[in-house]
C-alpha cells in the first residue's frame, strides 16, 4: 500500500510539473511579439523601410468602395527613414519631404504611429525586417465631396 502510494504521489507530481513546463515553451507566433513601451516601439521603427505594398481605399456614403489607389507602383520604390529625431524622411520619385512623428502604445496594448498629428496609424505587425501599418479613417462630411472614410494599407521592408 506504501508503494502504492509514493507511486501515485509520483506520478501526480510528474503530471504537476509537465502541466507547467509545456504552456510556458508556447511559441509565439509571427507578429505575437509586441513592444511593452513607447520606447521600445521606437527602437523597432528606427531607420529605413522600402515600402512594399500600400492600398488606400476611398468608401462613399453607403460604405461602397469610390476608387483605391497603389501606392507601391512607383519606381524607385518609396522609402520611409524614420529618425531618432521624431523625424520622418520620405523619399519617392517626387523628391524628399518630411514629417513629424510619434511612436505610443494605447491602453489596449496597440502599437500607434501618428505622422504630423493627422494620421494615425494601427502597426499591426513591426519586427526586424518588416511592418505593416492600417488606417481607417473617417472624413468629415462635406470635406471630400462623396468620399466619407479612407482606409490606408501600408506593407515595408526594412532596409
């Protein structure tokens, strides 16, 4: 009965222990990462990014779809240089032009980057060799004719 007992006791002790390990050897997946502060955030925007892929979506009244327009088919592609400075560089086959930037994480946990206090982008993935950013963003009536809402899908790659 006494071996029967340290044998049970073992065997429950075991199961305990692998219950523990395996949820913590979890990986995480692909964008599972997220920067636990501003700073952080910033350190991972630092630098150069070609962007990819970029789609702005114009919706009407109803929310249909007025036009879309491609924003990587320009060649040399477009590149964004995001400085230490709070400064954005924005080279594209029109020239450079800059822009101020802020880098903050909501009270939701969501990653934000906000250019020149008017757009205010979701990055939805940021890791060591791309980001991807969205923004939905609602016009007020009257100031784009039929246009209501925009949204803004950008893709980069880090140079």
């Amino acid at each position: 009965m006494k071996k029967g007992l340290q044998k049970t006791l073992l065997l429950l002790t075991l199961l305990l222990t692998t219950s523990l390990i395996i949820p913590s050897c979890k990986k995480k997946g692909v964008g599972d990462e997220r920067p636990e502060t501003a700073a952080s955030l910033k350190i991972n925007v630092l630098g150069k990014w070609e962007l990819t892929k970029g789609i702005t979506t114009y919706y009407g009244v109803n929310g249909q779809v007025i036009n879309q327009e491609d924003m990587s088919g320009s060649k040399p592609a477009p590149v964004w240089d995001f400085r230490d400075n709070d400064m954005l560089y924005l080279n594209d086959d029109r020239g450079e032009k800059t822009f101020n930037y802020k880098v903050s994480i909501d009270a939701n946990g969501n990653s934000r980057l906000i250019i020149d206090t008017v757009y205010d982008f979701n990055i939805n993935v940021i890791d060591k060799s791309s980001m991807k950013l969205f923004l939905d963003h609602k016009l007020p009536d009257n100031q784009q004719g039929d246009i209501r809402k925009e949204t803004i899908e950008i893709e980069f790659k880090k140079l």
